[in-house]
C-alpha cells in the first residue's frame, strides 16, 4: 500500500536531517576513506531520491515545488545503478550544499518551523 505523499516529504526530510548531522564535522577525505560513512551517506541519499520519485507519481503537484525534483532522481539513480562511477566531489557537494537547501523546501512543504 502507497504512502500518503505527506510520509515521502517526511522521509525526505528525515533522511536529510540525519545527514546534516552525518556530515557534521566531517571532509571529502573522509567520505572517500571511510566505507561506513560513505555507505551510510549513499543510503540515506537513495532514500532521499525515492521518497522524491515516489511523489513524481503519486503527488506531481507537490514534486512541482521540490526545486530540481528530476536532478535529485537523477541521481537516485546513478547511487543505484551507477555507484561505480561516483564522483566523489559531487556526491560531498550534494552532501553539504544541496541537501541543506533541500531540507529547507520540505520543512516549507510540510509547514515545519525552520531552524
């Protein structure tokens, strides 16, 4: 059974609190040397990705303001299918600019107080 679009927001924004306090403190040096890290970083970024895929089917009206809505899947997909081709650099830009700016769109989504 589907989630109600509002739970795939909410999983989205779950995903990318944790990684703002993943990241936290952290360098590309350890997201490139560190397997736990990198991995645990990857996972929460798919599940960022299709908690966004999700809403492209069953709520486009609310994928509309998730602002580079078909990059973030996009990129799902590469984590999935093309992880061998990672480029570390793009992966730690997501990781600490886009996800950030990303958080602050669900928050306005879901009627959250920002931080």
């Amino acid at each position: 059974m589907p989630h109600d679009p509002e739970k795939y927001l909410e999983d989205a924004l779950d995903s990318c609190d944790f990684l703002a306090g993943h990241v936290a403190g952290r360098s590309i040096d350890d997201y490139r040397n560190d397997r736990a890290f990198r991995s645990a970083s990857e996972r929460e970024l798919q599940i960022i990705g299709e908690a966004v895929f999700q809403l492209s089917k069953r709520a486009p009206e609310m994928l509309a303001q998730i602002s580079e809505n078909e990059r973030i899947i996009a990129f799902r997909h590469i984590l999935v299918h093309g992880y061998y081709a990672l480029d570390p650099a793009i992966v730690w830009f997501v990781l600490t600019e886009k996800v950030p700016e990303l958080a602050i769109q669900l928050r306005v989504l879901l009627g959250r107080d920002l931080p």
